[in-house]
C-alpha cells in the first residue's frame, strides 16, 4: 500500500476557492459629468441646427423677394414703365374702372381687399402664394383661394378671411408711399398723396412735388432705393424681437413719414435714459452732436438691437424675420440684407432725399 504524498495543509487549500478580480462601478460623480458632457453637446448640435434651418428660410427669403421684383416688373412692362399703385382705394378703382380676379381666374375679389398691392400682384406670380404667405407655415391651401368652405359647414363661400389676410399681410411691404403712390378720391378725382409736397435741398432751395416715382424709369438710385423689404405690423410701442410668424405687413414706411417720426432703432431703454440723466445732472448731451447720436444710432441698429415705434395706429415697418438683417430688393433688381439703422437713410426710400444735406432726418410737407 503506496503512502499518500499529499500534505494536510496542501489538501486545506485547494479546498479555498481562488479570488476574482473585482469589477468597480460606475461612481456618481463619473455619471454626472458624463450626463453633462452629453448635454451639452446636444444643446451645441442644436444650435447648430437651429442657425442652419434659420439660413435656409433667409435664403429662401431673398429668392422670394426676387420673384416679387420680377412680377412687379412685368406689371410695369405691362403698363408701359407705370410703377405699380402702392395703394388704390375703393374709390378709386371704381373711377379706374378696374377689377382684379381671384386664383380661379373667375372670382372677383372686392375692391376694399385690392387697395393694397397683393391681389393685384398675384397674377404676375401665377397666384403661387407660398412666395409672399409662405412664412405663415399653412398646411390649408384652400385659405388661399377665392372660394372656400371657410366655416367648415360644407358649402362653399367667398373667403372672406383668407383674402383679407393676403391683402394684409404679405412676407413683404412695398415702398407704396414713394413708388406707385397711395391714390385716393378727391371731389371725383384720383389724387395721389404727396403729389404737391414740398421740400429742401442742400443747397436750401424749396421744390414742388417729384416725391414720388410714378415709373420704374423714375427711380433715379435703382441700386439702392428700397421697392420692397421684410415687413411686420406694428402697433405704437417697444420691440425688442419678433418671430417668424409675425403679421407681415402690405406697405412699409420710412422712419420718417412727412415730418412725423414713425420708428427708431431702440435698445429699450439703455443709453437714451443715460443720456436723459447726463442732460438733467450736467446740461449735457453724452452726444457732444447730432451727427455722432445719429452714427450711434446707425451703428446700434445693425447690431440687431429693438424698435420703438412712435405712430399712432398700425404701420408696417422693416422687419427682421430671419436672421439679423432686413431682406431687400432694391430698383435693379439686387436683393440685400440691411440692417434697421441703415434703413434709416431716407435717400433708400424716395428720390429727393438723395439732394439733401441730412438725409437721415430728411423729410417733406404732408400735401397732396
């Protein structure tokens, strides 16, 4: 019988199960900071996506902008150089004689929806209403047509709501006190408005009238007078921003509007009460001129501060929809982005600014 060669404590402890390697855990800490780090990338891939989407619709802006100059253009090669009425009041076109058709070429919109330029614009677009509506993001295009079952009880009726609205608030407000002109009756007579206005030159001598450009021709700064440009409908008070989907506006006026001051660029408060206190505790202006309050003006526009606007009731103003410029179409044909403070110039809004001394502050007697 062979011995076992085996010792007691050898057989103890291979009876000891060998150990195994831990695994260690996530701590709270790594979690967190790991959360974070994801977050954050998120919200930078966000506002990537956000600044992309925002420089698309500004593209898609200026090439809608550009139709519309194309369209008014082929108004005016219709109409032998005639510049197309910025505003025809009912009165007025019942005295022209003239009538303007809906999308189905058949209905005839009143005339109390054609005073402002939109319906009288949309055939030279073949009535393709994304091009001036499309910022109202609608998936319904019967809000577009003439005739339409507008209160959902099956018949169809005139659309009442959906041609005022285009006749109101289109994506672009057109130049319609100086290019075309507002028209209104006057003892059964068109009169058009600022016809005998009168105003200054640099070198002080007064003028009569030639306020307004009747013909494409007669826009005598076509690279860089205004035709239209991004609109909104303002009511009298301080905007800070907008939105996309803010009510756009049919015609848009200067900061200046015969002698009354309309809009101004406006950071809200800010260096204006600044300046109010230096004045009331040193009798003096933090400008030491107007000229350099009016280059601070300009300057702090484009840097994409608010509005005040000052007049009574609503105006269209430049607007800012997408991005931090106004998008324009000038009388060449050139679309830009400005910013509110260079729309400021009055000489980018009617012919006779471009002879005066000031042309920011610009401005003519309010005579028809």
């Amino acid at each position: 019988m062979t011995a076992s060669t085996t010792s007691p404590d050898q057989t103890v402890l291979a009876l000891v199960p060998t150990p195994r390697p831990t695994r260690r855990g996530f701590t709270i800490v790594e979690i967190l900071a790991t959360i974070a780090i994801i977050a954050a990338l998120m919200s930078l891939l966000l506002v990537g996506l956000q600044a992309a989407r925002r420089a698309s619709k500004s593209t898609q802006e200026k090439a809608n902008i550009k139709e519309v100059f194309k369209a008014w253009m082929q108004y005016a090669n219709t109409y032998d150089d005639a510049a197309m009425p910025g505003v025809i009041e009912s009165d007025v076109q019942a005295l022209w004689n003239v009538k303007y058709k809906g999308s189905d070429k058949k209905t005839t919109i009143p005339a109390q929806y054609c005073e402002t330029y939109p319906h009288r614009l949309m055939p030279y677009l073949d009535h393709t209403a994304g091009i001036l509506y499309g910022y109202m993001e609608r998936d319904d295009d019967d809000f577009f047509k003439p005739n339409a079952d507008t209160d959902g009880d099956g018949s169809v009726e005139f659309n009442d709501p959906g041609m005022l609205a285009m006749s109101r608030n289109p994506a672009f407000g057109y130049n319609s006190y100086y290019i075309g002109g507002w028209w209104r009756e006057e003892s059964g007579a068109a009169k058009l408005r600022f016809g005998n206005a009168t105003w200054q030159d640099s070198t002080g001598l007064q003028h009569i009238g030639k306020v307004v450009a009747l013909k494409a021709s007669g826009i005598e700064r076509p690279s860089s007078m205004i035709v239209f440009c991004g609109s909104a409908l303002r009511s009298t008070g301080y905007y800070k921003a907008g939105t996309e989907l803010d009510d756009g506006a049919a015609s848009v006026v200067p900061h200046i509007l015969a002698g009354e001051q309309m809009w101004s660029p406006w950071d809200g408060s800010g260096f204006q009460s600044m300046d109010a206190s230096a004045q009331a505790l040193f009798n003096s202006s933090l400008f030491p001129s107007l000229a350099q309050a009016t280059n601070f003006s300009l300057v702090q526009s484009t840097t994409g501060l608010g509005m005040q606007v000052t007049a009574s009731g609503e105006i269209g103003v430049p607007f800012k929809r997408f991005g931090v410029q106004v998008s324009v179409v000038h009388g060449d044909g050139s679309v830009a982005g400005a910013g509110v403070g260079e729309l400021q110039d009055q000489s980018r809004w009617m012919n006779p600014a471009a002879q005066a001394l000031d042309k920011v502050n610009f401005t003519h007697t309010n005579v028809d």
